[in-house]
C-alpha cells in the first residue's frame, strides 16, 4: 500500500491529565501515514486524484486545538477516525502523538503513542424466519448503513432454506452481506446485538425462530476465538444456506481456518450431500 506522509506538525493543545495541562496547554508534535493507492494521482498529475496533505494537516491542527482529552489515545484514536471517515480513499491510517513537554519529571525527549487503524472487510450472514422475513433482512442491512463506521458494499440475494438443528419453525430466507468498517470485531458484534434487539430478536430456542439473525463469518483474514466471538463462523463451512449467498458476493474470498475459497468450500459441500 502507498503511503502520504504527514511528519511532527506542531500544534498547541490542551490535552493531559493534570488541570495545568488542560488549562494552559502545550505543544504536541503530530505524524501521520495515510495508506492509499497513489498510482492514479501519478499517472494523471492532478490533485483530485491525490489526497490533499494541506487540508489533512489543517484538519489536524483544528481537532487538536478544539478538543480536548485526557490520554494521548484518544486523541491518536479520534483523529484516525476523523481522517478515514473523511476521506474514503484512505484506506488505514498510522497516527503518532508525540508530547514533548510531558510533565514526567525526568529527562527526555518525549513521550508519544503512536496506532495503527484502517477499514476492515467483513462478511456477514443475514437470515429471518418470522414476519416479514425480506423486510426484516433489508431493515437490518438499513440500519448497518446508517452507522458512519459501516460501509455497505454488497448484498447476496436472499434464499429460502430449511431451519437446522430446531425443525419446528418456519423455512428461513438467507443472505450475505459485504461491509467494511472501522470498528473492532467485539465492537462490531456490539453493534449486531443493537440491530438485533432493535428488530425484536428474542434468543429463547437455540437455533430457534427468530425475526433476524446477523453473524460475523469472516473479518479481514483474522482468527478469533473468545467467549463471546469465535471468527471465522465455526459452522459455515458445514451450512449451504451460508456459503450458497456468501459465494454469490465473495466467492474467491479465503477461509483462513482452511485455506480454501468459499467457492470451494461450497463446491465440496456439494458433493456431499
């Protein structure tokens, strides 16, 4: 990934923990490596191709003058996401805090935070069972692109299916959808959860009926495993109804458990069964 580089720009702000600092203020040194593709701006030499560095910079300088916060993270966290939801052709960003005048009471040169942010590429299964099962599944993919940290880049169309595990119930209508975002997986699910209950989700049956069922079943390439989020979807790769629609949006993407395509993965299935 090409890079902008934007290094040490001075600015005087107010941001610390101690009232002095908040008060009188101090100067923070300010660098930033904007990751996007710049081939197209080479090629053509004109700066509507480019990503404008002086209106990046003056960006900077006023968030940093008008805001105001305790911990050097947060400020390298917000700025990052004022610069990615600013301007979409920047693709990660690497933010660097430096404080020079850090009241540590030791000799140094400063102290700084420096993080590493940019857009994921998420795949979402979509899936109801109760009521208006197409308007419950565009309502949830609705309310995914309202969230400014959510880019909706695609949908599958939507399938009839047999429940699995609970038999008992209505057929399902299935989809995948392509979004990236600026949230972190657990934050991610955070958000599922809101959209879930906002649409009535009950989770009384295990795999019982439900008005709207969101999953994560992959994030970028990572692997996650906690107690509360296990990525890629452990079960995806035994379930038709996710990889029929995922394969529609995402057929070359990689499980990263199996190092195999979803088109693939669906195509073994198939001989399965």
């Amino acid at each position: 990934m090409d890079e902008i580089r934007i290094r040490r720009l001075e600015v005087f702000a107010r941001h610390g923990n101690l009232p002095e600092e908040t008060a009188l203020g101090q100067k923070f040194l300010i660098s930033v490596a904007l990751q996007c593709d710049a081939g197209r701006a080479g090629r053509s030499d004109a700066l509507c191709d480019s990503i404008d560095y002086a209106a990046v910079s003056h960006l900077i300088k006023k968030y940093t003058e008008e805001n105001v916060f305790h911990l050097l993270e947060r400020l390298a966290q917000c700025l990052a996401d004022e610069i990615l939801l600013a301007y979409p052709a920047v693709r990660g960003i690497v933010v660097e805090v430096e404080k020079p005048w850090a009241p540590v009471m030791l000799p140094l040169e400063t102290v700084s935070v420096r993080i590493e942010r940019g857009w994921s590429t998420v795949y979402l299964g979509i899936g109801s069972n109760m009521g208006d099962k197409e308007k419950h599944l565009l309502e949830a993919i609705r309310l995914l692109g309202e969230d400014k940290r959510i880019r909706v880049v695609s949908r599958s169309s939507f399938l009839i299916t047999k429940p699995v595990g609970y038999e008992e119930q209505d057929d399902f209508l299935n989809g995948a959808v392509k979004i990236e975002t600026l949230y972190s997986p657990e934050e991610l699910l955070e958000v599922i959860f809101q959209i879930e209950a906002a649409l009535k989700r009950e989770r009384t049956i295990h795999w019982g009926p439900r008005t709207i069922d969101l999953d994560i079943l992959l994030f970028d390439d990572r692997i996650i495993q906690s107690e509360r989020l296990t990525v890629p979807h452990r079960e995806m790769a035994k379930r038709m109804f996710v990889l029929e629609p995922l394969c529609e949006i995402a057929p070359y993407a990689v499980h990263p458990v199996y190092g195999k395509t979803i088109e693939r993965l669906k195509n073994e299935l198939e001989e399965l069964q």
